[in-house]
C-alpha cells in the first residue's frame, strides 16, 4: 500500500512537470528553434563592403538588429539557396559572423527598400527572412553614404 501511494506520487510529480514545465526550460527550449535570435556582440563580427565596423558601430548594429520586429520567412526551395546568397542585387550586404563553441553562422542583411532581408547560413542550411527595424534602415543608410 505504502509503494502504491509512492508511486502515484511521483508519477503525478511527473506529470505535473510534463504538463507545465518551468518557464526557464521553456525558454531554454524555445531559443533552440527561433528563427531571428538575440546576438551578443561580444560572439558577431560585424563586416561591411569587407570591412570590419568600429566596436560602438558594431554594437549600435547589434542593438538594431536584437530589436527589430520579425516580419515573414521567405520560403527557398532546395536548389535556390545560391539564389539568396548571391542575389543579383546592387546592395551591399552587412556580413555577421557569429561562432559561440562550435556553432559557426553567418548573416547576410540587406536594406532593399522599406524593410531588412536577412539570409541566415549554418552547416549547409539558408534560410531567409524578413524584419522591420528603423533605426536598422538608417544605420544602412548612413553607412552606405559614408563608406561609398
């Protein structure tokens, strides 16, 4: 009778924390699959028309960037991903490079018009998005103008 109760228990313990785990493994778990992650710039080199950017320039960047509002996932079929990549564009990309351990990812960020492409790279995955950031458009803008 003891054993049964004790069992009981821990199954219902369990199935507690099956049902509603605790919100930092949430979170933990969450961060595994999102698509536009929070960068640390002290992980990103940040490089522009194949310069790296200033540290304060490289930071601001950053924050712009951690900041912006996720808009869509732009849908590349297998065979096209040299299509994102290298798009025939006259734009020049800002290049981050992030390696935190053995986690290599590049980020391609382009500013066609009235919102950021960002075409993300790890292992032999592409996938590509799109977000809204002001102040990521100005800070494009501003260094287009005084890098040209």
């Amino acid at each position: 009778m003891t054993w049964t109760v004790a069992i009981m228990i821990v199954i219902g313990i369990f199935f507690k924390l099956l049902m509603s785990p605790p919100n930092a493994l949430v979170a933990w778990f969450l961060d595994k699959f999102e698509l536009h992650q929070k960068l640390d710039s002290e992980d990103v080199t940040v490089t522009f028309n194949g310069k790296n950017l200033e540290e304060e320039e490289k930071i601001r960047f950053i924050e712009y960037f951690n900041e912006a509002n996720f808009l869509k996932k732009h849908y590349i079929f297998p065979g096209n991903e040299k299509l994102f990549l290298n798009p025939e564009t006259d734009v020049t990309p800002f290049v981050i490079n992030l390696k935190k351990g053995k986690k290599d990812v590049n980020f391609f960020v382009y500013n066609p018009d009235n919102h950021v492409d960002v075409v993300k790279q790890w292992k032999k995955k592409v996938v590509s998005y799109s977000l809204r950031s002001d102040g990521l458009q100005k800070f494009n803008m501003s260094t287009n103008r005084t890098v040209e």
